[in-house]
C-alpha cells in the first residue's frame, strides 16, 4: 500500500473476495458529528403542546435539522481498494438523508484535484449510486485536495477526509495544512490505535475497517 501506483487493481480483487464491516457504529458516530456542526437544533418558536398547560415554563418543540454543507475528500490513489474508496458514497448517503437541505461536495484526488470530476449531491440526487468508477489511482498526496478545501471554507461546515492515510499523515502530522473548517480524518483500514490527524483545532481521527 505504501507503493502507490499501480497497485489498487490487485487490492480490488483482493476485496472482491472478503470484505469485513467495521464492528462500531462508525456512521451514527460520524452523522452525530456533522448534526452538531450544521444548521438546525431546537426552535422555540412554536410551543410544545404536550405542555402547553404549563404557564411557567417555555419547551422547545421538537427538533429541526435544516441544511448541512460538506466536503467530502476520497483518497483516489493507487493504495486504496474499490470498496474503500466506495465507503464515501456511504458517508454522503449517510449524511445527507439526515438532512432536508443537503449540499455535499465529493472531491477525488490522487496526487492532484481531480477538477473534472468534482461532485456536488443534493438531497435530490437520491439514492445515490456507487461510481462506475473511481479516477485518480496514482501516488497519494492530499494537500492539494485539503488546500482546495482551505481556499472555500466560508461554503462549507465540516469536511470529512477518506484515506488509508499512507501519505505525510502518518509520518509528519504536523506539516499538513489546516482545511479551515471542523474536520474529520477518516482512517480506513488504517491503525486503530493511532491519532492519525494533524495538531488543528477541531480535528478528530475516526479508524474505519472495511475489508479484512
């Protein structure tokens, strides 16, 4: 894996033949996450009335979750498996039927942006479907991918990074840039144990396993 090039073919053969769902619930962890970060939450502008006969107190009505705004980066390098890579469109789906106003930006990248192929969802978009297939499949280098998100923060509420992490996250966490927003490492099949995010603020490490 730690290879790169040329090597996601085999991996997706591999996974072909095993694939192992990770035991926590990761995405209700993850869905949690972006609801605390996004539009939405308790409204007091129409009373409860299970106790409209209480004149001294004010309950809020039930819960509203409007609109989230996320960034989505896929590690599309030659290190990661098909079924790896197909966990993002899990999360997307996950996240945004939560959601009545959703607007979820899918960015591939390898060693580079994958411009060509930058994905905005909307609720609308629903059921959303596994990629044919994924672009990229070169050496691993996300800082362009989490400076592209850097230079747009003021469109997004939380970006959610998808990677084995073999790239400078596990060697030098200190030199990678900050996306400028709340953000989550997502560690696929990476170690369980480590803390494989950079010193930001609003930073967390999630370890994934999806194929054994």
């Amino acid at each position: 894996k730690e290879q790169g090039r040329g090597f996601g073919h085999e991996v997706d053969v591999f996974e072909e033949l095993t694939n192992q769902r990770n035991k926590e619930n990761w995405k209700n962890i993850l869905s949690d996450w972006v609801t605390k970060r996004s539009l939405g939450g308790y409204t007091y502008k129409r009373m409860n009335r299970r106790f409209a006969y209480r004149k001294d107190i004010c309950l809020p009505s039930n819960r509203t979750k409007n609109s989230t705004r996320g960034a989505i980066i896929v590690d599309t390098s030659g290190s990661m498996g098909r079924s790896e890579m197909d966990e993002s469109v899990r999360v997307i789906d996950k996240v945004c039927r939560a959601f009545s106003k959703a607007e979820i930006t899918l960015i591939q990248c390898d060693t580079r942006v994958l411009d060509e192929h930058i994905k905005t969802f909307k609720r609308h978009d629903f059921p959303l479907k596994v990629p044919e297939k994924w672009y990229g499949r070169g050496g691993t280098a996300m800082y362009p991918a989490i400076n592209w998100v850097a230079k747009r923060a003021n469109q997004f509420d939380w970006c959610i990074l998808i990677s084995d992490m073999y790239w400078e996250i596990m060697y030098k966490p200190e030199d990678v840039p900050h996306t400028k927003v709340p953000t989550v490492y997502l560690g696929i099949n990476s170690d369980p144990d480590a803390d494989l995010r950079p010193p930001h603020p609003q930073t967390f490490y999630i370890p994934v396993e999806v194929a054994a």
